[in-house]
C-alpha cells in the first residue's frame, strides 16, 4: 500500500472532515437517542415523513458519499501551499 504524496496533511483535507462530522453525527444518533428524539419533536411533519422512509435514508448516506466525493475532487489551495513550499525549499 502506497500512501498519497501529502498524506501528512490528512486533516487538512475536506474529505477527512466531511467524513469524521457525518461519523460523529451517527455516533451520536446511536449513543444517544435522547439527543436525537429532543431535536426530532421541533422537525416538521412533511420534512419527518420525507426522511423516515428508506429513500430518504438511502438519499442521506448517498448524498454524504456524494459530497465526500465531490469534496475531494475540489483543489484545496492550503494543502498546495505548503507542497509548492516544500519544493521551493529543496
């Protein structure tokens, strides 16, 4: 296995942190249902009844793929800086 060029900068990327929020949020949702049942009650009927279907949980999951993805397809100009740096350096 071969890491990337600028694996160092992991948690500079959009990808890493797109996915440890959507990671946190299913922590808490399965840890802690109270949290969730708390912020449920104020959700609108419509938008409850659009999401609690499998479509809406299978739209959810593919739409964080989808943005995970896209996100890593995006020039991050901070982690370029620093590579356009480490080569001015040498």
């Amino acid at each position: 296995m071969k890491l990337v060029d600028n694996w160092k900068d992991w948690w500079k990327m959009w990808t890493i942190r797109i996915n440890i929020i959507f990671g946190i949020l299913l922590t808490i949702l399965s840890q802690f249902p109270e949290v969730f049942m708390q912020l449920w009650v104020i959700v609108p009927d419509q938008i409850k009844e659009s999401i609690m279907t499998t479509e809406g949980i299978t739209f959810a999951f593919i739409a964080a793929l989808v943005i995970s993805s896209v996100a890593r397809l995006i020039k991050q100009e901070k982690l370029h800086k620093k590579e356009s740096e480490d080569l001015e350096d040498k």
